[in-house]
C-alpha cells in the first residue's frame, strides 16, 4: 500500500505498517506525534487539513511577572 512512499519516506512507510498490522496502536502513534510537535504546529496541521478556521489568539508576551511558576525565571518560582 505504502510502496510508492517507501524510498522517500522510510520511517513514515514504516510507521503506517507498524499500524496496519496491529503492531502500534494509532492513538499512540497520535499522542506521540501530537506531543512533539510545538503548538503552533499543530496549529497549523489543522488549518492547512480545513480542521479549524480561526487564526491562533497571539500570546502574551513573556514577564517575570506573568511566567508559569515552574519557570526559573518567575518571580514566582519556588
């Protein structure tokens, strides 16, 4: 099925395999795709695949002040 994609795109033809054959679960090879992507990234995949229309609220911009407090650099990190 994937053997025009198998010279260009080895690891993916190998992956998609992986799943016909019940060998990986595609919610797994979802979760980690999903997770290594960045979030625009992910972003993007779903506006270029018509999965969401609306551009991505821009972010605030970093602070000491507004950082997660796991951040080394918050004001509020332990």
């Amino acid at each position: 099925m994937f053997n025009s994609y198998a010279k260009i795109r080895p690891a993916t033809t190998k992956m998609l395999e992986m799943m016909d054959e019940g060998m990986i679960d595609p919610r797994a090879v979802a979760d980690m795709c999903l997770s290594w992507l960045s979030e625009s990234s992910v972003h993007e995949m779903m506006l270029a695949n018509d999965l969401v229309e609306e551009e991505p609220e821009e972010e605030e911009e970093w602070t000491p002040d507004n950082a997660d407090f796991n951040d080394p650099g918050s004001r509020h990190h332990y």
